[in-house]
C-alpha cells in the first residue's frame, strides 16, 4: 500500500472520528449506555468476519483473548466509550471533541507520577494547554457567564474519557518498551465484545421501555452509521496508518478531529463556537503538538 493511500486513510479517520458527536446528537435522547453498547455492537459485527477470515490472525487473537492485560487494556477503551457518548450529549460536539484530544497531557502526567521528568518543552506544552483550556472555560465561568451544570457535567466526562484513553496508551507503551504488547487489532476486537457484553447487561440491569420506544427506523440507521463509520473503519484505520505512517503523522491524526467535529455540528447542528473557543483551541492544540513532538524525538533517539 503506497503511502499516499495511506495518508488518505488517515485522513478519513480523521474525519470519520469527527462525525461522532454528529452521529450521538442525530439519534434519541436514549440512554448513553444503550448508544455505546449498540456502536460496539454494531462494530463487532462489522469486524468478525473480517478477522476470521484472515487466518494469519486468528492465532494471534486467540492469544490476545487469554491475556488479562488485554481486558484492562480493553476495559478503558470500553469506558471511554461509555464517557465519550454522555460527554457529547451533554456538551457542545466540537468543545468535546477537543477535550478528547488532550490524552497527552495525562500521558505526561502519568509519567510524573511513576517518576519520569519530563522536559522542559512537554512542560511548556503543558502549560500552553491547559492556558488554552482556560480561555475556553473561564468566561462561562465567570459572573454573568452562561455554561450550564448539564455542560460542566459533559466536559468533565470528555475529560474523564480523555484520561481512559492516556491510561490505554501509557499502559500499552508500557508493555510495547518490554515486548510484551498485545497485538492492537486483537485488543480492539477484544474491546468491541466486551463493551458488547458488559454495556448490554448494564442496559438490562436498568431496563427503561422508554428507550426502546425511541428507536425507529432512523435511530437505526443512525446506529450503523455510528458503528460502521465512526467505530469500525476509523479504529483499524488508525491502526493501519500507525503501522505504516511515522509516529508523528499518526499521532496528529487526533488533533484534526475537533476541526471536523467543528465544521460539522456548524453545518449539521447549527452549533456556533465563540471567540473564546477558536483562540484556546489553537493553544490547546499547539500544546499538545509540543507533548507529542518531544515525545517522538525521545523515541528517535
């Protein structure tokens, strides 16, 4: 596969991972379990076959299935899910999208924690960030301002998804530097069954008929679309570009989702984004261009 193929790929993941939030939004107002059980669902449908046809992985999955590193590994992708789909009912789709894209900033604090210095540049990376972030947040903040319990309630959990996904990427590098990584694509057709599993039976532990009177015949499509385009193909098209692309390229892949999430809730939603957003928005994601650059130079040498 050539690389400019690749680079597509890359990009339709990107914009695939955009349309989330839109496809969220678009559906009832059911349960955000019922949501991220069924686009799991949905996606490991889409993506069984695939794999068992494809002998030289079956072993590998078998492999993967008898790990217990893959089920943590699992279950924060399962949880981000879950805290991904509240975030977008919650909050305005392009504010969550950029939320969910600062994984890297808790990756450098993981590694503070577990005694790893970072350097001065992720420092500033940091810093820039979370100033970003700031800018974002303290005017709705402040006296007079206008965001919503319901609002905080949804970048919270953006944050809280972003924290799940820096904890799978921390644990998995872990294991990556000794060797000891279980293959990706095994983890996440691991993560799409017990997502399956365990978000089905919490749905039926709180069985509400409202829910379920909700679902037409759009709702349904809607559910495809969220587990076909915005779950399956981006998922193993990252993993395809990551294998292939430099780290770089791969890692920035993450920062164009809020751009896409943006212009679509603009043009689908009819969300419109003050001044404040575009202004932290350019910090937040500068800083964390800093984070990831440092850390693929580290990795170079």
């Amino acid at each position: 596969m050539s690389d400019k193929v690749l680079f597509l790929v890359a990009a339709l993941t990107s914009l695939s991972w955009g349309l989330t939030g839109i496809f969220v939004r678009l559906l009832p107002p059911i349960s955000p379990i019922l949501i991220a059980a069924g686009r799991l669902f949905i996606a490991l449908l889409v993506v069984l076959p695939i794999i068992l046809l494809l002998q030289n992985r079956q072993y590998g999955l078998a492999i993967v299935y008898r790990r217990p590193i893959a089920y943590l590994l699992a279950s924060f992708l399962v949880a981000y899910y879950a805290l991904a789909t509240v975030a977008f009912q919650l909050a305005p789709v392009a504010e969550v999208a950029l939320l969910l894209s600062t994984p890297p900033l808790f990756v450098l604090a993981l590694r503070c924690l577990f005694g790893q210095k970072p350097a001065l540049f992720e420092l500033s990376g940091a810093l820039l960030a979370l100033g970003g972030m700031v800018i974002i947040m303290l005017p709705k903040l402040a006296l007079g301002g206008h965001l919503s319990i319901q609002q905080i309630i949804g970048d919270l959990t953006a944050l809280g998804a972003a924290l799940m996904t820096a904890l799978y990427a921390f644990v998995f590098k872990q294991l990556s530097e000794k060797g000891k990584a279980p293959e990706a694509s095994g983890v996440a057709l691991l993560t799409f069954t017990l997502g399956s599993v365990v978000l089905t039976l919490m749905v039926a532990a709180s069985t509400n008929a409202a829910n379920f009177a909700l679902l037409d015949a759009r709702a349904v499509y809607l559910f495809i679309g969220l587990g076909v385009i915005c779950t399956a193909i981006p998922t193993f098209g990252f993993a395809l570009a990551s294998k292939r692309l430099p780290a770089i390229i791969t890692a920035s892949i993450s920062l164009f989702i809020p751009l896409f999430a943006g212009i679509f809730a603009y043009l689908l939603l009819a969300e419109k984004l003050s001044t404040n957003f575009y202004l932290g928005s350019l910090l937040v994601i500068a800083g964390v261009i800093m984070i990831i650059r440092q850390n693929n130079t580290n990795s170079i040498k």
